[in-house]
C-alpha cells in the first residue's frame, strides 16, 4: 500500500496516473497547496522541501519525494515495463524524464504563473518563458514525428511525467494543433483509462 500525498497539479498527476497504471492501491492525502498545507510541520516532515507530491511506502516506511524519483521507484518496485532495466532504451526513457523534470516542468511551470496567476502582467517574464515553451513543444514534436512515445516506441514514465503538463495546453499560448505530432500522442494519452482516473485525484 503507498501512501500518496498530493494535489491537482501536473506534478502530482503523474504519481496518481502511475499508480493508477501499476493498478495499485493507494491512500490520497490531499495537501492543498493554495491553503499551504505543504508548510504544515507533519508534511515538512515527509518532504522537507514542502512541496506535492510524496509518497510514503508503508510496506518498508520508506519516504520519497521528486515526481521523477517516484515513478523510477515504483517502476523498479514493481518491476514493471514502464522503466526497461537495462541497454539503451532505459537511458532513452531517463533522458527523456530528466528533460521533463529539468525542462518542461520548471518552464512550463513559469509560462502557468505569468500568463494566468500573476497579479502583476510582466511582458518580460511571459515572453521570455513563453519562448522556451514553444520551443520545447518544438523538441517534443521533432521526436514524436520518429516514435510513437517520447522515449522510443514503448509507453514509459518518460510520457507519463510529459502528459500533465501538456494536458494544461489550453494555458499555454500557442495552438497545440500546429504540433500536430504532440496532438496525435496527447489525443492516444488521453484515452488510457490510468490517465484518466490519474487525472482525477484527488477527486
Ligand atoms: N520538482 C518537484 C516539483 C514539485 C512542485 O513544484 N510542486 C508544486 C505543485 S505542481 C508545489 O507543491 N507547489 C507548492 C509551493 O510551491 O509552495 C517534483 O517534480 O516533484
């Protein structure tokens, strides 16, 4: 049993979707960011960097936070083909996590806080991240015109940790049609029953 403490965020999707993917049983504690229960002393003490998602593994008490960490851990728990074991394509499918943890999330993450929450209309900050993004829609278009997923022609984590973030495709400014290699992977995503129900915790 894991137990999952998490938000409706892109980040915290990707552990729902994965968990929902593995088919286990999981716990949801919901820590919703926007009252800041991530600053909550129990939660600092299950991730001091006071952000979702954690999980707790409650068979051996072990404690991990970092999205990417967590699909890597429950690939290798479970053993499943989400995360080859070994040769190229396991580096295929990490090289293309890291992008997503170190690229997109972080970029994207900015092009959701300039464009749709800050108080405060910067050009600056919205041109110099919204750039980045759709030059990065460019990257993932680009290997999606040569494979089916992200990583090679097998579903992984790899599309998993992507998935959530372009799902927010409608914040971001420009026209998911004109990546239409991006749309054709997003649309056969959007179908699989783990990413829907992953897409919907916590309810
Ligand atoms: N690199 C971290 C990022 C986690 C993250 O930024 N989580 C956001 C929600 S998507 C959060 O908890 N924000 C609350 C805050 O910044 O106070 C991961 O992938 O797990």
């Amino acid at each position: 049993m894991i137990d999952l403490y998490t938000w409706g965020t892109p980040n915290g999707f990707k552990v729902s979707i994965m968990l929902e993917e593995l088919g286990l049983a999981y716990t949801v504690h919901p820590i919703n960011i926007l009252d800041e229960d991530q600053f909550a002393p129990d939660y600092i003490a299950i991730n001091p960097n006071a952000k979702i998602p954690a999980i707790v593994d409650v068979e051996n008490g072990l404690t991990i936070s970092e999205s990417g960490a967590i699909l890597i851990y429950l690939a290798e728990k479970y053993e499943s083909d989400l995360l080859p074991t070994s040769g190229p394509e396991r580096y295929d499918v990490l090289q293309w996590l890291m992008l997503q943890m170190g690229g997109v999330g972080p970029i994207f993450g900015q092009v959701h806080h300039f464009y749709k929450f800050s108080k405060e209309d910067i050009p600056y900050a919205k041109q110099r991240f919204g750039d980045e993004m759709t030059r990065l829609y460019g990257v993932l278009d680009a290997k999606l015109a040569k494979t089916t997923y992200i990583a090679g022609n097998s579903y992984s984590i790899a599309d998993i940790a992507l998935y959530p973030w372009v799902a927010r495709h409608e914040w971001h400014p420009l026209d998911l049609n004109e990546f239409c290699h991006v749309k054709r992977w997003y649309d056969t995503l959007s179908s699989r029953t783990g990413i829907k129900r992953g897409m919907d915790v916590p309810k």
